[in-house]
C-alpha cells in the first residue's frame, strides 16, 4: 500500500519538517533530499518538540 502522492508521482517526503529558532531546518526522514516545504506534509517547530538541538533553549537563555 502506499499513499496517495506516491501513487499519483507528486513529488514529496513522508518525513516531518523540524524548522530551528536560528533559521535552519532538517527533515525527520534520513533519506529526504530537500526540506522545501512544499515537499512535506508535517512542519513544526523545534520548541514544540522535545529535541536535542538546543537552539530554542539558547534563544531563551540569550533573551
């Protein structure tokens, strides 16, 4: 079985977009090629999961 996009050939990641307070972002898919957006169903922000990237906790120590 796979999904909708997979079978139609639409170009996108299964993966979920983790966007960082400093402006960068990563994929939770080790295979994603490109995190555009677009691309991914699921984008979040890094301070609404727990995570080991620290940036969110750094912005709010600094301010």
């Amino acid at each position: 079985m796979s999904c909708v996009s997979c079978r139609t050939g639409l170009d996108h990641c299964h993966g979920t977009v983790v966007l960082h307070v400093d402006g960068g972002a990563e994929c939770t898919d080790p295979d994603c090629a490109d995190v555009q957006l677009v691309r991914h169903t699921l984008v979040i922000r890094c301070a609404d999961v727990e995570s080991e990237c620290g940036c969110y906790e750094e912005l709010r120590l600094a301010s």
